[in-house]
C-alpha cells in the first residue's frame, strides 16, 4: 500500500526543555477519498509536556474546538484549556497538522 505524506502546518506554542517529558493526542479532522484509488487524510496531533495524555487525562474529554479550528491562537488555545480542560492548562507546546495520501483499500462489487 503506498502512502504519501507531509507536515501542512506546525506552531510552536510553549518552550519544552530537554528534561520534559512530551506526549502527544491525535485527531482525524478530515477524511474523504480522493480522485480514484487515494484516500486523503488530515491529522492534527497537539503536543503536550509534562503529563500523560493516556493515564493522566483518560477520564477527561478534551473540547472538539482545539483539534477542529483552524489556525487556532495561544491565546484562544489557553482559553479553551482553562474552561474545559484545566489539566492543560499552559501544557500544550506544538501543534502539528500534516496531510496524508494514502491509496484505498480495493472494493469490488461481489455479485452472486
């Protein structure tokens, strides 16, 4: 399967020191199939120091907002923290939203 794929955009949104810990959430913000055979995919992945986003925040549900808009400012970011999430609060230190190209999986008409 081939796969093709690039960092559209990334911000930098706190300093992260050698000695923190980094890791990192992951949302699909668009899916849709490209001209034929490609599916073609955009992923926002935020970065997060100091805290385990699996164990830390598993109870927790982040708000939609910082994965779905666009060109999303440290300041509006900090906001939605503090209101939503405050365990994020001042913990976010990139953004990164690459594009995928990937070729789809074969469907075939199956006729009896």
């Amino acid at each position: 399967m081939r796969t093709s794929q690039a960092i559209w955009k990334v911000s930098h949104v706190l300093p992260l020191h050698s000695c923190s810990v980094m890791t990192s959430s992951l949302y699909c913000t668009l899916s849709r199939f490209h001209p034929c055979p490609f599916l073609a995919l955009t992923l926002r992945t935020i970065g997060v120091k100091n805290v385990d986003v699996h164990l830390d925040l598993l109870d927790q549900a982040f708000p939609l907002a910082l994965f779905t808009t666009p060109s999303l400012r440290p300041k509006h970011m900090e906001a939605l923290c503090k209101a939503h999430i405050p365990e994020l609060s001042k913990k976010i230190v990139c953004v990164v939203e690459r594009r995928i190209l990937r070729q789809s999986p074969k469907t075939e008409a199956f006729l009896l």
